[in-house]
C-alpha cells in the first residue's frame, strides 16, 4: 500500500485473450533482459521475420529550444527467411553422416 501498487492491476486485467498475454510476457521479457544480449535470440526463436528485416534506427537530437528529434536509419538489415535457422558448423556437421545443413548455408 505504501509504495502505490493497486491490487489487482488494471493493466493485467485489460489482457483477456491468448495472443495479448503472449504479447505482454515478450514486452516484460524485453524490459526485463534489456542490454543482455537476449534480444535477437529471442527475436529469431519467436519466428518474428519482419521485425529482424526492418532498418535499425536511431534519433537525432538537436540542442535548442525546442529541442528537434529526427529518427535516422543506422543501419540496413539484409536477414531472409533461411536465416531463422543458422549454419551447422563443418566440425559438427563432419562427426555424422546423416546430418545435412540447414537449408540455405
């Protein structure tokens, strides 16, 4: 009670169906694992193409008043859709004969 917190939450009940929890748990995974590394692993096992082939940006702040933001592109990805699944490395690949490279590498 003393820090605020209202129980139940209203945020939490507003999700009522599958998809929109699911939403909600990659949003918390995202804050929660933010500068960790986790990100692209995550983003790669959830199949989510679109968001791995969209350009990296950034934004652009110029001092004065008011301050003007300009969002810039960084960086161009060129990701396809064989790349969800990576290589197998040639040493693992050499120790059996019945394992075939994933489509694409």
């Amino acid at each position: 009670n003393r820090a605020g917190i209202l129980i139940p939450d209203s945020y939490l009940e507003s999700i009522t169906d599958k998809q929109e929890f699911r939403e909600f748990i990659k949003n918390e995974r995202r804050i929660e694992l933010c500068f960790e590394g986790h990100r692209f692993y995550d983003i790669r096992r959830w199949k989510e193409i679109d968001v791995m082939k969209s350009p990296v940006t950034g934004v652009s702040i110029t001092q004065g008043f008011p301050a003007k933001y300009e969002y810039i592109v960084i960086e161009t990805r060129d990701f396809k859709d064989h790349m969800i699944y990576g290589p197998i490395p040639y040493t693992e690949a050499l120790k059996y004969d019945e394992l075939v490279q994933n489509s694409g590498w």
